[in-house]
C-alpha cells in the first residue's frame, strides 16, 4: 500500500508557521506534524523516530522541515538531522527559518538579474550594503552576496557591536569577508550610501531606514531592494510593486517587497515540491534556495 507523504515540521518556535504549513500543503504533502519548542538535542530523536517508523521505501514519502527565526541554529539542525540518519533510513530535508532563506534568496536573485539585465555586470566586486542587518533575512542575503564576490557591508541601525559580531560570525562559519559600518545617524549613513553600489533592505515591517534624499543624493547606487511591504517602507521610493523600475528622477533601480515575495513564494514551493517528486535525496538549505531563485527570474 503506497503511504502517505507527511512532512514533519521541527522548530523551536512556540508555534509552527500557519505559512508554511500552507506552503506544505500546497505542493503536495498530505500530512504535516508540527513538533514545537524543540531544542538541538531532541532533532535526532525525532527524526529517527519519523525514519524507524516506516521501510526504506516508505521513507521516500516523507521529509523534515526546520523553521524557527534563528539561522545559525536552523543549521545546526539541519545537520543534527542530516548526522541521525543512514542508508537505507535517509529523508530529505529542507531548512527556512521564517522564511528567511527563500526571501533572502529571492532578494539577491532579483538583483543579480537586474544588474546582468540593465547594467550588463553581476554582483562581483560590488559594494553592497545591508541596512536591517542583524535580522534573519539580513544575514542570509550578506552570505549569498558575498558567495557571489561582492563586498558586503551590515549597517548597523542601532547596535554597531552587534552588526560586528555577526559579521565576524558569518564569517568564521562561511568563508566570508563581510564587513560593518556604522549608519546610526544620517553622516556616516550618507557615506555608505556615497560608495555603495547596491543597497539591500531588509528591515523589520514598518521601519523607514532610507529617505528618497538621501538615496537620490548616491552618485554609485544601480540597484536598491526592500522586503518591507508595510507602510512606511524601508526605502523611500522604492514601489512595493517595482520588479526593475527606475527610482523615479534617478538612474537606479528599485526591487519592491511584492515582487521579491512573489519569487520567495515560487521559490519555496518548488523546494518544497521537489523533495515529493524525486527520489534524489536532497539537502536544502540557503544556497539551494538562491540557485532555485535564480533558475526561476
């Protein structure tokens, strides 16, 4: 008898996204079990526990979904998970705390192809700054960007420590060179707008970090992109719906949050549905995401 699929959905959140569970649904999966307040040392006792349950083949029809809003320790996770399993008893499993991977991926996917589109170069080299930089999705588009050369910057809105310490994290955990600047007041956030090429932010939902002046007055900036679809937006100027345009009275262009979620959706959807429909076994985490965002711009 063919069993059902059901994935099984880990995080150490109070409660499971109702988002993802409808993500989950959505592609396919007939049954999902959330599993909440989970600490790293239970994953491998839960997922043995989901692969012990069923033969080798059974297995086939289920997989493990970590969430969460903690990036570092969605990883840790994921590889918790990955270590508790063994041939023949292997699940594949997909992490995106908070959606964090796929909208950050969908982030730096939309830049990527703008750049090649209009400017006729890539992010290699750029200069890109991050303003919302300590949150989650900050952090996964700073590794993106800089896996693909650029220069990257967090700017450090309230914290400047703290935008420190996370670079120097990412970092040691990923082979990157990220930096930190300070952007606390309007001076020194003026001059890493002077020397950026591309902006990136990701603030929390109703915070405005950048006025229209102060990015109109950059003689550098090709491209900038916002997550924030809740008025005020991130970036004065950007259109949530701007998948491309040119900033009115300027030569750059805006990326709005709309067009970046509608790629996040896609984005996660297809991960999600890839996992039912192969027998491959598959490991996806954020760089699986950006490289499904850019097959998909």
């Amino acid at each position: 008898m063919k069993k059902i699929t059901i994935l099984h959905l880990i995080t150490p959140a109070k409660n499971a996204s109702p988002f993802d569970a409808n993500m989950a649904f959505d592609a396919g999966f007939e049954n999902i079990m959330p599993y909440t307040n989970v600490v790293l040392s239970e994953v491998k006792g839960l997922v043995q526990d989901a692969m012990f349950s069923r033969s080798p083949s059974g297995v086939k029809s289920e997989a493990i979904f970590i969430g969460g809003r903690d990036i570092d320790l969605a990883m840790d996770m994921l590889e918790a998970a990955k270590k508790a399993t063994f041939p023949p008893f292997e699940i594949s499993m997909f992490a995106d705390p908070s959606g964090a991977f796929t909208t950050a991926a969908a982030m730096v996917a939309k830049v990527e192809f703008h750049l090649k589109q209009y400017f006729k170069t890539d992010l290699k080299g750029k200069k890109v700054a991050i303003f919302g930089a300590t949150g989650p999705v900050g952090g996964c588009v700073a590794v993106m960007a800089a896996k693909q050369g650029a220069q990257v910057e967090l700017i450090a809105h309230s914290n400047i420590y703290e935008a420190r310490h996370k670079a120097e994290s990412y970092n040691q955990c990923y082979g990157t060179t990220i930096g930190s600047a300070d952007g606390r007041t309007d001076v020194p956030k003026q001059k890493v707008l002077d020397r950026a090429d591309v902006v990136l932010c990701c603030a929390a939902a109703g915070i405005r970090m950048l006025t229209f002046k102060q990015v109109s007055h950059s003689k550098t900036l090709m491209v900038i992109a916002d997550v924030n679809a809740v008025e005020p937006t991130g970036v004065e100027g950007v259109d949530i719906h701007a998948d491309g345009a040119l900033i009115q009275n300027t030569s750059m262009l805006g990326i709005g949050a709309l067009a970046i979620g509608d790629l996040k959706y896609k984005t996660q959807h297809k991960l999600l549905k890839q996992m039912l429909d192969t027998d491959k076994l598959l490991y996806l985490e954020f760089m699986a995401a950006f490289e499904m965002a850019r097959s998909l711009t």
